[in-house]
C-alpha cells in the first residue's frame, strides 16, 4: 500500500507543481499590476522578467503532450520580446528587435494551434465565419488606421498585424474543433493578446492613449495566461 501510493504521489506530483506555478504567476502577475498602476515604475521594470518563467517553468512540470515544444517555445521568444522591449526607449532598434521576437512567438502559437487539432467543423458553422470577417475587417481597419504614421515601418508591422490576426484565426477555428471548454479560454486570450498589440501600436504610432502601460501588460497577462492554461488543459490526460 505504502508502495502504491508513493506511486500515485510520483504520478501527480507534476501537475500539482505546475498548478502551482500558475497560481503564483496569478499571484506575482496581480502583485505587478498594482504597482503598475500606482505607477512604481522602477520596480515594476525589474519584475517584468520574472511574470513569464512562472508560465514556462508550469508547462516544463505539466505531462507530456504533443504540441507542448510548442507552447514552451512561443512563451520563450515572447519573455525575449518582453526583455528586449524593456530598453525600447534606449533606441528605436530595441523596438524593432522586440517586435521580431514577439513576431517569431505568435508563429509558434500560429503553429501550437495549427497542431493541436486537425477537425474541420469549423467550415460548416455559419459563426465561424461571422468571426472570420470581423478578424479581417479588424485587420483592414487597423492598418489604414496606423499607416499614414508609421513611415519606414510599415512593412513590418503590416507583417506583425497580419500574424496576429491569423492567430486569433487559428485559435477561433480551434474553439469549433477542440474538445472541451478549455478551447474558448486559449480564444480569449489570442483576443487579448490582439487586443494588447493594438493598444500599443494605438498609443506608440498614433495617438498617446492614458494609462497604455497598464492596459497593455494587463490584457498580456491575461492572454499569456489563458493560452498557456487553457493548452494545458486541453491536454490534461483523462
């Protein structure tokens, strides 16, 4: 008996450390929040690498599953976006390169979601492609919104909007195909995600938006944490 549930102890431990490690990045992530918005910057710069390893580290302890190279690798070129883009008012390369990195993490997640199932109801539900004409219409609107501002960098937040917008399609056609309700947490937050980007792009290219600091980490958050949750999740064995 003792034997049987040193075992089970071994079987379970994994997913109770990486529980855990979630619920200290929804501890650590409120925790910065706060200081965020009482506008402790200074602190707040050097707890910014440490919100996504709590993440990464969840899906290191977390079972083995097919597409989780995938999420480890998406959560990794994004904490080397959110790193870089620390210094991004050292110098408008610092931007660019923090741009590449997040570019390369929204393929990977493009990728992770592409993987995680190969069913196709979505082509037969009217209200997928309801949501498939507002992600393009979002798209369209966007870019002849920021445009005539970005000058040299059109091109490639054109690129970078253009990704985004693909992968909150990946994750709409996941929340038809997926089992599970998991699948409309990872669709949450690819929303946030877009909805984080815009602002950023709003508030750096176009027009000063009160607070951008605060809503953008805080729409990330949420959609770093609703990905990462929900893929595992979805992928917790039975």
């Amino acid at each position: 008996m003792f034997l049987l549930n040193s075992e089970l102890h071994k079987t379970h431990f994994p997913m109770i450390t990486s529980q855990r490690l979630l619920q200290g990045f929804i501890v650590f992530g409120i925790l910065y929040s706060l200081l965020l918005l009482i506008g402790n910057n200074t602190i707040t710069w050097y707890l910014k690498p440490f919100l996504l390893p709590f993440l990464f580290y969840a899906v290191v302890k977390s079972e083995s599953f097919e597409t989780k190279k995938w999420l480890l690798a998406a959560l990794l070129f994004s904490w080397f976006g959110d790193c870089i883009l620390m210094f991004a008012d050292k110098g408008e390369l610092y931007f660019i390169f923090g741009l590449v990195a997040f570019l390369i993490a929204h393929i990977l997640f493009l990728r992770l979601f592409f993987r995680q199932g190969s069913e196709k109801k979505h082509i037969r539900n009217p209200l997928f492609w309801i949501g498939f004409t507002l992600i393009i219409a979002y798209l369209v609107c966007m870019l002849s919104f920021l445009f005539p501002s970005l000058g040299d960098l059109r091109f490639p937040v054109g690129i970078y909007a253009m990704t985004i917008s693909i992968m909150l399609v990946m994750a709409l056609k996941g929340a038809f195909n997926w089992e599970g309700t998991s699948k409309y947490q990872v669709l949450l937050g690819a929303f946030f995600f877009v909805t984080s980007d815009s602002i950023l792009a709003i508030d750096k290219f176009h027009t000063p938006i009160a607070s951008a600091s605060y809503s953008i980490m805080i729409t990330y958050l949420i959609a770093q944490f609703c990905i990462t949750d929900g893929i595992l999740k979805l992928n917790q064995k039975k």
